[in-house]
C-alpha cells in the first residue's frame, strides 16, 4: 500500500478437521456478518479503512486446532487502535446479542446465490472433492455444506461466537510503513 498506509490484523484460533464441518460452515456465516459491520462501520461510516474484511479458515485437512476467523484492514496507523476497539466490540456484541433475522437474511441471501453460481463450475467440484479419495468424509462434507451453512440460526451464531470470539484468546498483529 501507500506509505502512509498500515494493515492490522486481530484473530481468534478455531478448529479444524472434518469432524465438525458444521461448525466450520457456520464459522464462515459469523465471518461474513463480521466483514458485513466492519465494511458499515469502518468505510461507509468512518470512511476509515479501504479494505476491511472478516474471514474463517477451517482446515479440513487437518484434526485438530490451525484454524482461525480473523478480521483485517488496511488504514492509516493512528486509526490502528480504533480498528481493534471496533473489532472487539462487534465480536463482544455478537457473544452477547443473537443476530437479527433480518441481518442473518441478508448474510445468508448472497452467500446462497454465490453458492449456486460456484457450484456450476469444475473448479467448485474439484475443490470440494479434493482429498476424497482418500477419506470418504470429504464427499459428506461437500453434500452437506449448504445445509450446514444456510440453515443457521441466530442462536447458533451467537454460540458459536462465545465459544471462539473470546478476548483472551485473540492475537493482534500489525504491519507499520517504514523508510526505505
């Protein structure tokens, strides 16, 4: 990025394996309804950041730990703190408050349309089935993902988030502009 520009990260491990693809799908929710408030609050807001986002990484390869959901921006150095406070707050919020329907709605409405586009593709298949044919819970995994993802409830989420979006457990890194 620019040079007066800096990136900030915070994240909370997670899980991992294809023991619980469940949990893993509806990580990806609680993602996107934190990229969704980080996006409201830090650009359309504060027209802070360019580039704030939220993502969940689950493993499946994987039987334990490695996974996080993370939050990320690029922005200028003095709003580095601010970036954390909100962050921790819309994560605070998520523990303590149940989405609304109409929120869960509107996550769950485009990530069902990109679900049916991708899944029209080879690339999408290829990706979900890889590592089948070596564990058969690879193709479970893939046939019940969008049940496992679309049918969350706001109680779930909220759960979700009190078990991984804990404050302790986070870890925060960020990247300063130097001199060259």
């Amino acid at each position: 990025g620019d040079k007066d520009q800096a990136a900030a990260v915070l994240a909370w491990p997670t899980g991992a394996g294809l023991g619980n693809t469940k949990e893993a799908r509806q990580l990806d929710v609680l993602a996107q309804i934190i990229n969704d408030r980080l996006f409201e609050k830090l650009r359309a807001v504060d027209g802070d950041a360019y580039s704030p986002s939220a993502q969940s990484d689950w493993p499946l390869g994987f039987d334990k730990g490695q996974g996080y959901l993370v939050v990320m921006s690029q922005l200028k150095p003095d709003r580095i703190d601010y970036f954390y406070k909100l962050a921790r707050e819309i994560a605070a919020d998520l523990v303590a408050n149940p989405v609304s329907d109409d929120e869960l709605r509107r996550t769950l409405t485009p990530m069902s349309q990109m679900m049916a586009r991708a899944s029209s593709g080879n690339a999408y298949w290829m990706n979900q089935l890889e590592g089948a044919t070596r564990d058969p819970r690879y193709v479970v995994a893939m046939q019940t993902m969008p049940l496992e993802m679309l049918m969350v409830t706001p109680k779930e989420l909220r759960d979700l988030a009190a078990k991984y979006l804990v404050d302790a457990k986070s870890y925060a890194v960020e990247v300063l502009p130097g001199e060259k």
